[in-house]
C-alpha cells in the first residue's frame, strides 16, 4: 500500500521512502525490512520530533509489513500492535497508515490459524476505510483486505460466503490482489468438495508472479489433485509447491509446513 511521502514532515526523506517502495515492488522483502529498520534508526536520531514519529512509524509499517510477506509476521505481531496503538486516533493519511498496519496483522492472524479474530478485523478495517472513500483512494488496500476475509472465512468452513467475495472482487482486482483472490477463490470451491471445478479455476489464467503467495497456488491444486484420487499429479504439484516456498519464503513461512504435510498425505496414501 503506497501512501504520498509529502505527509512525513520533509521533502529529504522522499528518497528514502521511494525507495523502500521500490524495493517492496521488486518483492525484495529483505532488503525492505533491513532499509526499514534503517530508516527508523535514522528517524530516531532527527531533532524535530514530528518529522521523527512520523518517519519511524512509516519505517516501523514497511518492516513490520516485510516481515509479514516474507512468513517472519508471527514474530512481528506485538510490534505490528505497539504501532497500531501508537496510530489510533490519528487523522487523514495517517489513519490509512494505521489501516495498512491492520492490515497486516489480518495477514499474520490468518496464518497463525486465528480466522474468527482475522474475519472481526478485516470487517472493522472494511469499515474504516468506507469512511475514506471520498477523501483518497483506498481500492487497494480494500482489496487485499478483502483477499484476508476471504482466507478467514474459508479458515471457519465458510466457503459458500468466501466464495462469492472472492467472485465478486475479483474482476476489479490486479497484481497482489488479483493473485490472492484467486487463490482463496479456489481454496472456497476445494472446501466446498467442487474439486474438478477448483481445478479449472486454478488453471484457468495465469495469476501474475507475487512472492508472498509463492507456493499458494500449486499446493491449492495439490490439494484438489490429491482429493481426486490423482496421486502422480498431487505429488509432483505439492513437491513443487515446496520447492517454490524452500527457494521464496522464509524458512519459518507456515505455507512450508503445510506443503510437506500435505506431501506426507499423498505418500501415505499411496501405501
């Protein structure tokens, strides 16, 4: 989520902060998070206090959100929430800085198998930022907060709701978001035992190249291949599944844990 440089105090920060943004365009989520944490070191040093939070909650956001795409979010969860505490009741811009941060710990809630409290934030984030609507644009922060619902829901067995999110999202959705919905899309019509049709989803286009949601795709398609009965296939997805994550993500990324679960699975069923 892109917020303007002009509202952290001074124009000679504009370089530092495009380029954190280049960086996170690039998937370069290491190099994100140790600029980052430079930049709060820096802000900690300014004289002028406004310009020095406003930074170092900027810089906290970008490491902190990192941490989350790279599969490291667990670790960052109580920072994610300092900060988060720190932006309540903040205006403007800073209110959408806060909605990001949430947005954030959506992800980490997610993944960490917490979905009813994942499914009570993203509906409060959605709220929030209808109340922005007609001051800035928030489409894409919105969609992939819509995306974290989408896994929430299907994390509670609700994939009849989960599926008709992620239906209807999906056709104004682009690169980040575009690649979540599609999988959680096809994760609903797993949970909804509507395997061929999952299948056809899955393959239906190719979903453009996101390193936080490396590996999603082909352990979803594991997953359907194997509820088939397809045993060769399943394992050569969920292999790959793994391979992608070991080469993408960090070491700790759950995504790993599930795909040699899952491969497990397969192997064992097989005997």
């Amino acid at each position: 989520m892109e917020i303007t440089w002009a509202i952290w105090g001074h124009a000679r920060d504009k370089a530092d902060i495009e380029r954190l943004y280049q960086l996170w365009d690039e998937d370069a989520y290491e190099a994100v998070e140790a600029g980052a944490r430079e930049l709060d070191a820096k802000a900690g040093r300014l004289h002028r206090r406004s310009r020095r939070l406003a930074l170092g909650q900027f810089a906290r956001f970008m490491a902190t959100g990192a941490a989350c795409a790279h599969g490291r979010g667990a670790r960052v969860l109580h920072e994610m929430e300092a900060l988060a505490a720190e932006l309540t009741g903040t205006a403007g811009p800073y209110r959408l800085l806060l909605l990001g941060v949430r947005r954030n710990r959506l992800v980490v809630l997610n993944a960490e198998g917490r979905h009813s409290e994942a499914e009570a934030e993203a509906s409060a984030v959605l709220r929030e930022l209808t109340r922005l609507k007609h001051l800035m644009s928030v489409q894409t922060v919105e969609l992939s907060v819509l995306a974290g619902l989408v896994d929430a829901l299907s994390g509670q067995a609700r994939h009849e709701e989960a599926e008709t999110i992620a239906r209807g999202n999906l056709p104004r959705a682009e690169r980040r978001a575009l690649a979540a919905l599609h999988c959680g899309l096809v994760e609903s019509l797993i949970g909804q035992g509507r395997l061929d049709e999952a299948l056809t989803e899955a393959r239906r286009f190719v979903p453009p190249r996101v390193r936080e949601q490396s590996g999603r795709l082909d352990l979803i398609t594991a997953t359907a291949l194997h509820g088939l009965g397809r045993r060769n296939e399943a394992e050569a997805a969920a292999r790959q599944a793994l391979a992608d994550c070991e080469l993408r993500l960090h070491p700790e990324h759950p995504r790993l844990r599930q795909a040699r679960i899952l491969l497990v699975e397969i192997e064992e069923a097989a005997r």
